[in-house]
C-alpha cells in the first residue's frame, strides 16, 4: 500500500510562518516509514523531529503526527525546539482523540475533509 501524507489546516498555516516546505515533512514520513520514529506518544501520535534550513534537526522543529503506521500519516502540529521543550498532556489528549478521529475515517471522510481544505495532501507520488 502507497502512503498517504496529509497536513491540517492548522499546521499548514503554521508551517508557512516557519517556513516549513513540503519536502521536508515527505522526508520525514519516509524516514519514520523506515522506522525512524523519535518518539511513539500512544494512541497513533507520534513526535518526529525536522530538520530547519541550515540548522539541523537540533535546531529544527518538532512535528506531532497521527498515523495508522499504514496507509495514512498526518501532520497535526508543528513547534520551534528553541520555542517550547514539548507538548503538555492536555495537548497529547487532545492529539490521540483526532488521531483516532483520522484512523476510523473512511476514504469518502478523507475526501470529504480534502474538499473542505481541512486537510491537505502533499507528496503522494514522492514516497
């Protein structure tokens, strides 16, 4: 099966004031399809670091992603390193509760939220 990358709404309005290009969220999908996961929060949530233009992933960004560790993964939020040390639990609860949300959703939701701009697709021929 093909992965499926998507970004929310929100993050992709976030990673534009970043100045976080596409690209760089597809290297990361095929790095954590590879296995590279920095951190598995439970629930489909997952913490994958990004590297920043000439900064490295020390540097760079944090990603919050809901994953199916199948056909789907989907960038929910991004942050600075130098902005904040991690996400608090309120957060992860809210995460792991639309994570589930995109899991159960069938390919007609995904259609559906594609159509509305709620979610947008990036790289999919790329992985």
């Amino acid at each position: 099966m093909h992965p499926r990358v998507f970004k929310t709404k929100p993050f992709a309005k976030q990673a534009r004031s970043l100045a976080l290009a596409d690209s760089a969220l597809c290297s990361a999908v095929r790095e954590m399809v590879a296995g590279l996961i920095d951190a598995n929060l439970g629930g489909g949530v997952l913490k994958k670091r990004i590297a920043g233009r000439g900064k490295g992933k020390s540097g760079g960004f944090r990603t919050i992603v809901a994953t199916n560790f199948g056909g789907r993964w989907i960038f929910m939020y991004v942050f600075g390193k130098g902005d904040r040390d991690n996400i608090d639990a309120k957060e992860l609860a809210a995460f792991r509760k639309l994570a589930s949300v995109y899991a159960a959703a069938d390919a007609q939701a995904i259609k559906a939220a594609l159509a509305t701009g709620e979610l947008q697709e990036i790289c999919d021929a790329e992985i």
